[in-house]
C-alpha cells in the first residue's frame, strides 16, 4: 500500500476517536437492549491479494440469523446481471429492530476501523468480498483485489444499488488503477451525501412495502392494497 495512504488512513482514524468511540458505544447499548447476543459481529471477507481477513461489524441482524437467503440473492442478480440492490432494502425479516437503519446510514461499519488501524482495510476502496462470492469474479475483474477494500468507495458514491455486478467490478478495476490522493478524498468528500441518500431511498422502500392500517379503506373500497414485493 502506498505511503501516503497508509499515512491518511491512520490521521483520519485517529481525529475521528472522539466522535467515533461514543458513538459506538451508544450503539453497542442500543444492540444489546433490542437484541439478544453480542453487539459485534465477526465475519470472514477477502482482503488485499484475495487473502482473508476478519472484518468487524455492529450486529444488524437477529442472532443465528440464515444466509442462505443472501446467497441466492447474490446470485440471483449476478446471473442475471440486474442492480445489485441489498436484501435490507427489500425488507429483511432478519433485521433486528433499527437494523435497517444502521446500515443505510453506514453505521454497522463504524468497528472496521479497527480493520483499517490493523491495515487490512483502507478508508477507501472496493467493498471487501464475501467468501462466498469471490467465485463470481472473473481473473480480470480480481484486479480490484490489488488494492486494499475500504469502508467507501468509488463505487459505493457513484450508483450503488443502482448497477450491476459488472459495472461495480468495472469501476473497483477504475479505482484500482487510478488510486491517488485527490482521487480518494474525492471520495470521502461525496460520502456523506450518498448516506444521505441510502437513508432516503431505504425509507422510502419500507414505506412502499409496508401495508395500509386495518381499518383505512384504499381508494374508497374497503379491502386492503396490494403491495409490491420484489
């Protein structure tokens, strides 16, 4: 990893203590009183080199919670090529309760600080890997494994949700080749804007998915609505 990254990394880590040590905390007390078992999560990802690491994480979802779900969404939308929208914004019945909320706001991430202070991560840079999805890339797409995965990065601020597997490998391979200084703060700059608008769009979904009050008649009738599932 360049110098000046690493450098950057650490400064930003470090300034960002005092505000991000208390925040945690509350989060941590919030997990613990909606949900039992630990406010941590540990999972296994692929790194730099596609080499594994242990990424931290809030817990966002109930104990125990399947993955097979995931899975075969993931793969779902990689077959078919669609956008890779996340199952939390479907309406995931694993989530505990303002689980949805931590990780539009990208909060859930806030402990892989400690993964960018022990240099598996970076502060930007592609998402880290899924064990189980690392078989979906192709060798020309493993190109975005030459750099450090990040908790932001050019493809987390330029669509998200909005493109397909393709297109994110296409722009982590941009940002692997292009990584600079201006590049990366670029990126953190846009950052909180596309929080912004994650929050935003994850409200709006719940609401198109929630259904009406029992007793509040839909268009004059009284028989309930229908509500789009994806």
């Amino acid at each position: 990893m360049p110098a000046w990254k690493r450098f950057s990394d650490l400064l930003c880590v470090i300034l960002s203590l005092p505000l991000a040590i208390p925040l945690m905390l509350a989060i941590a007390c919030w997990i613990k009183l909606v949900s039992r078992g630990p406010a941590l999560f540990r999972q296994e990802r692929i790194g730099f080199g596609g080499k594994r690491f242990t990424l931290y994480k809030f817990r966002s979802m109930h104990p125990g919670a399947p993955t097979r779900d995931h899975e075969a969404h993931v793969g779902r939308l990689v077959e078919s090529d669609s956008p890779m929208i996340k199952l939390d914004l479907l309406g995931d019945s694993r989530l505990i309760t303002g689980g949805s909320f931590l990780r539009s706001a990208g909060l859930d991430e806030l402990p892989q600080l400690l993964n960018v202070m022990l240099g598996e991560m970076s502060l930007v840079g592609p998402r880290p890997c899924l064990l189980e999805e690392y078989g979906f890339f192709t060798l020309s797409q493993r190109e975005r494994f030459t750099v450090l995965p990040g908790l932001t990065g050019f493809w987390q601020v330029n669509g998200k949700n909005r493109t397909t597997f393709r297109e994110m490998n296409a722009m982590d391979v941009h940002y692997a080749r292009r990584c600079s200084p201006v590049l990366d703060l670029g990126i953190v700059l846009l950052t909180p804007l596309t929080l912004v608008g994650q929050m935003a769009d994850c409200l709006a979904r719940r609401r198109r998915l929630s259904p009406p009050a029992s007793d509040a008649p839909v268009l004059g009738y009284g028989v309930q609505g229908m509500t789009d599932r994806v």
